[in-house]
C-alpha cells in the first residue's frame, strides 16, 4: 500500500504557503509579486526533499522533474496553480501542487522508477487576478502565449513585460517555458471541487469529465459626471445607475437557462464621491457554460440587451473580451485510468464536470488532459472559508499515487 504519504504534511504546507500573502490574515498571493516568490521559494525546496531536480521556468512557474528508469524520458505532468484569487482559501490550486509533490516522494521513499518521467509544476498565474489575462503560466507552458499580453498592465500601470524583468525573467525568453509535444504524456491536475456534488453523494473524490467553457468581459459605461444637488433626476446620464440595471439583466438571463451562469464580480465607480453623479462604471462579466453554443448564444444576447439599456438612458458601453475558452474536454483514457486509482483505492466511483476553470484549460493544447476533483466542505471556494479534510486529502494523494504508479501511456486512443 501507500504509508509513506503523509496527508498531514500536506496540510501543514498549504498552510504555510498560505502564510505567502501581501497582507498578514487574509490570503492574497498575485503573479510575480514578492509572495509569490517566497511560496515558489517553498515549493522548489520541496521538490528538491522529495528528489525532484527543480527549475524556474522563462515565465515565473515552478517545476520538479523526478527521472523515469531511463533519464530524459518523456514526462507526465502533474500539477496545479500557486496563485490565489483575493482573500483566498488555502486549498484552490495549491492542494494539487503539494498533493503531488507528495506522490513523488513516496515514489522516491520506495526508490520506484517507473518507465516514464514525473513532473510536478506550480502554474505561476491561473486566476489572473493582477494582469487580468488568466492561465498566463500554463498558456506559456502549452506554447500559447499571445506575447500581446506582455503589454497588459496592473492596477498601478506595472506591464506583465516590466513585472517580468522586476522578477528576474527576461521577456524577450518567455517562448523558452513551452514545452515539446514529445515531452509531455498528458497533464493531470488534482484540485478541490469548489463545489457541492461530491459532498452530496458523500464522496471523497471524483473524476473530471470536461472544464466548461469561460468568457470574461472588461465592460466600460461612460455618462455624464454631475452636481448630485443641481442636476434634476430626468436629466442624468448616471453610469452607474445604468451598470446597475446591466447587472440585473446578466442576472435574469442566466438564471432563465439551466447550467448556464454569469457572474459580476469587480464593480468600480468614478469619480467614487458622495456628491458627484457616478460618471463611469468599469465592471467585470465572467460567462460560462457547459456547451460552447450555449455561452455563446448568452455572449450575443447580453451584448444586445446591455447595449439597449445604455442606449436608451444615453449612455455609451464598451465591451472587451479579456479572455475566452472553449470547453476542455479530460482525455477518455486518462478517465479511465483515474477511475481504475479511484476504485483500485476503494472509493465509489463518480464522474462530474468542472464548473471552474482550470489550468487544464490552456494545457490541452499541448497534450491530453485529467483532473481528479476532492471534496471541500460545503463546495466553498474563492473565500476564505474553504476547507478540507485530512481524510480527503489523504485519499485523493492516494488515488493519485496509485494513478501514477499504474499510468499507461500505451492506452492513449
Ligand atoms: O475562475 C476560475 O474558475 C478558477 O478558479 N480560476
Ligand atoms: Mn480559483
Ligand atoms: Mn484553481
């Protein structure tokens, strides 16, 4: 069996890569920032005890190679994101890069080699929280990296190319993170639900069928600043009147289909005073959808219907696309190969989508893809009251061992 993973390990490093944040108390760690780098700095000296060779690669995300039987072998990838979203929980990403340090080091406890090479990476930015292009380290690593996103800035005007070169990276290298089809047998991510199913069915783990398709919107209402006194009622072009009458529509349209859903997450009005008409209102619209025609078809409504609600209270909008992903299917023998480490381990076996997005996302343009989902308490995620148990923990790290150990590449269809 598997003794020497120690689930309680686990725990302890989520919680001091939680430690890792720009504010004592509360999880915040964003792309190439100085928290960043010192959870980095844990994860890489991890590896190292778990006798992984480690390695930054040319756009920030941190990578642990443990040798097949014969060196150079290709690889499979295990992994998931360092990142975190604001005020975070501990588990989102960070669970699956422990977890599979883990698995390594009990491969390198028993001195297993296995016909194939083990990489562990960290994803340096999957949520996309400061340059607000997301899955920025896996795009890199599947060699999809629009280098126009080298021009996106921050809050405070910082590019991705100005944060890089801060970080110690050069720019001008960032093509050198992709890797080679030849390299990569498929990528497989352990990750907390972040949802309720498994909890339902009171089951520890689950396999991913499919991550459902995302679009993500800047949006920009531009009125008329005023007097808050002089200015009569019938006479505003208040923006943020008008956001707030979009938010509802968002609302009311996801709400009258099944699965689909839109969420208003980041709402900013300007000047921001108490006595001036809001004159602009930026505001974010993140869609998504289990089948690509369904987001789309709410993608073309909305963009109709808040262009006909600003239009009649004179008010001029802008929508841009931040980011959009189709729908990312898990490899079919990958599937079947984590319900085999599912059953083989003794859990029930249940298959289910991902309503999040993950790295996996951007990772299936280079190979095939899995995930293996463990349960969270009341399926809360992006909040700091995510949770897990160390019963749960202890069984995805061993569905996962037992994944690896048994891997086959030979059944890829
Ligand atoms: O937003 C998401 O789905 C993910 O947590 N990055
Ligand atoms: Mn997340
Ligand atoms: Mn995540």
């Amino acid at each position: 069996m598997t003794p020497v993973l120690r689930a309680e390990r686990i725990l302890d490093r989520c919680d001091a890569l939680a430690r890792c944040s720009e504010a004592t108390g509360h999880l915040t760690r964003v792309y190439l920032s100085p928290e960043l780098r010192s959870a980095s700095q844990l994860v890489l000296d991890w590896m190292r005890e778990a006798g992984m060779s480690v390695r930054t690669d040319a756009i920030g995300n941190v990578i642990g190679r443990y040798e097949g039987a014969q060196s150079g072998a290709p690889a499979l990838m295990l992994g998931s994101h360092l990142d975190t979203v604001r005020d975070a929980g501990k588990y989102d990403g960070m669970l699956g890069v422990v977890s599979a340090i883990e698995c390594v080091a009990a491969l390198t406890a028993r001195e297993l080699r296995l016909p194939f090479a083990v990489e562990v990476i960290g994803f340096a930015d999957e949520e996309g929280v400061r340059f607000g292009s997301t899955l920025i380290g896996s795009r890199a690593v599947a060699g999809t990296f629009e280098p126009a996103t080298l021009d996106a800035s921050d809050a405070r005007g910082t590019t991705l190319r100005e944060a890089l070169r801060d970080y110690g990276l050069d720019p001008q290298r960032v093509g050198e993170a992709a890797r080679r089809r030849d390299q990569v047998l498929a990528y497989v991510e352990l990750h907390i639900e972040q949802g309720p199913v498994l909890e339902s069915l009171d089951l520890p783990v689950g396999v991913v069928t499919a991550i459902n398709g995302a679009t993500r919107y800047q949006i920009e209402i531009e009125g008329i600043a005023g007097h808050s006194g002089t200015v009569p009622m019938h006479l505003r072009h208040d923006a943020l009147t008008a956001a707030a009458q979009c938010v509802l529509a968002v609302e009311a349209r996801a709400c009258g289909e099944a699965h689909l859903v839109a969420t208003v997450g980041k709402l900013e009005t300007m000047p921001g005073a108490i006595n001036v008409i809001p004159g602009k209102v930026r505001f974010t619209l993140d869609l998504r959808a289990p089948a690509d025609e369904q987001r789309q078809r709410a993608a073309r409504d909305l963009s109709d219907s808040l262009q006909a609600i600003c239009g009649e209270r004179g008010v001029a909008l802008t929508m841009t696309t931040l980011h959009e992903n189709a729908i990312a299917g898990c490899a079919p023998w990958l599937m079947q190969q984590l319900d085999a480490a599912v059953t083989a381990q003794g859990y029930p076996l249940h298959r289910l989508p991902s309503g999040a997005g993950h790295d996996g996302m951007a990772m299936q343009a280079l190979c095939d893809i899995g995930m293996l989902f463990v349960r969270c308490k009341a399926g809360i995620s992006h909040n700091p009251a995510e949770a897990v148990t160390l019963g749960d923990v202890e069984a995805g790290a061993r569905v996962l061992l037992r994944f690896i150990e048994n891997f086959n590449p030979e059944q890829e269809s």
